[in-house]
C-alpha cells in the first residue's frame, strides 16, 4: 500500500493482488470478445457409487453401524455453462486426464457449431496439457485462466452443489452407470434461469456481472 497527503487529503493507493489483476484481465477479455462469442464457464465433478453420508436417522443411544468398502466407483462429469444463456453441455468419463478434457473441447465445438467460444476455466493440468491447448487453438475455442486456488469464482463450481446435495448424497445406486444418469438428468432438467441462479451468475455481485452486460 502507498500513500500520501496533497492538500489537507490523505490520498490512498492500494497495490492489486494477483488474483484481482488476473479477474480485470478476463473481464476485458471478455469485453473484447466478437460478438455472438458464447461465453462458458468450465468445471469437471466426481460422481462416486458410494455417496457421502450426510444424515442418517438412528434410535437415540445406540450406535449405527454404517458400512465401508475399500473400493468405489467413479465418473467424471466435465460440465460448461453459458453464462448469459444458462445453456449447458455434460460429459461423463472415467477419468480426468488431458485426453478426457480434448474429448469434452471437442463436444463443445460440436454442440456450438462455428460459433466463436470463450471458456472461462481453472489451470487443472489437464486443461494446461500442451496437446489440449493445441486442440482448443485448433477448435477456436479461447481459454480464459481463472486466478489459483480460487474456486469460489467458478459459476460451474456452485452449480455442482445442488445435485450433490439432492441426488448424490445419501442415496445409494445399485451401478455407478445409474448414478450418472440421475446426477446429469438433474443439472439438463433445470431451467436455463435456474441453472444461472444456481451457478450464482444472477446475482448482483457476481465478479463477470458488467462484463457480460455489454
């Protein structure tokens, strides 16, 4: 921080943390995108057959005997939401390498034609695989780096919370396959406003507000 006076006012400069620098440069990134440019935000979750346990109902005093396995199934969801229409675009694999996240570009090319995208998305090293970087040149698909470590401005990250809570959590599927399907009907059958309010797009103070504006 620098300050100093001028005049009988005390003049403040506060220096702008990297993670402030870094969210200017993607709302002007975004402010300079053609237009008709679909704007996404980028988020994979894990979808797993032994669900967390967060209630459960028991007879006071005694205890519960809750069952465990060493072994449990999982997918990957790679999801994209855009950001001024609630669109979405699902797609489950088994894992999260550099080849699955080539596979979900791929997809959204697909879903979006020749339409100009932009992906608003974090630096998981299967996004900054040198080969998907490569792809989604290839593809016209512009990728706009989210600051480290900061979850919290991923619209996608808020919108996984609502299915795991209501479809994932504390239900058990007899097959990994059947708990795909309810976790992905769950996000597609949301309205696209339910999908922006959800993912917290909506809201007064959501950090790419006036940079979609225009």
């Amino acid at each position: 921080m620098i300050s100093g006076t001028r005049g009988s006012a005390l003049a403040t400069c506060f220096n702008a943390t990297p993670t402030e620098r870094k969210k200017r440069w993607i709302r002007r990134q975004i402010r300079g995108l053609p237009k008709g440019c679909a704007v996404l935000a980028e988020d994979e979750t894990d979808v797993r057959l032994f669900p967390p346990l967060r209630a459960g109902w028991a007879k006071r005093g005694e205890p519960v005997r809750v069952m465990l396995s060493g072994r449990n199934a999982a997918r990957v969801i790679f999801g994209a939401l855009n950001l001024r229409t609630g669109h979405r675009v699902l797609l489950w694999r088994k894992n999260q390498r550099a080849t699955d996240f080539q596979a979900f570009l791929r997809e959204l090319r697909r879903r979006y034609g020749a339409r100009p995208v932009a992906l608003v998305l974090d630096e998981d090293s299967s996004h900054t695989a040198h080969a998907s970087q490569l792809l989604a040149a290839k593809l016209g698909i512009r990728l706009l780096w989210l600051p480290k470590r900061c979850p919290e401005l991923n619209p996608m990250d808020h919108l996984w919370r609502a299915p795991k809570a209501k479809v994932s959590a504390n239900h058990q599927d007899l097959t990994i396959e059947r708990a795909v399907e309810r976790f992905v009907h769950y996000v597609r059958r949301l309205t696209p406003r339910a999908a922006l309010r959800k993912a917290g797009v909506l809201s007064r103070r959501f950090w790419l507000r006036a940079a979609l504006s225009k």
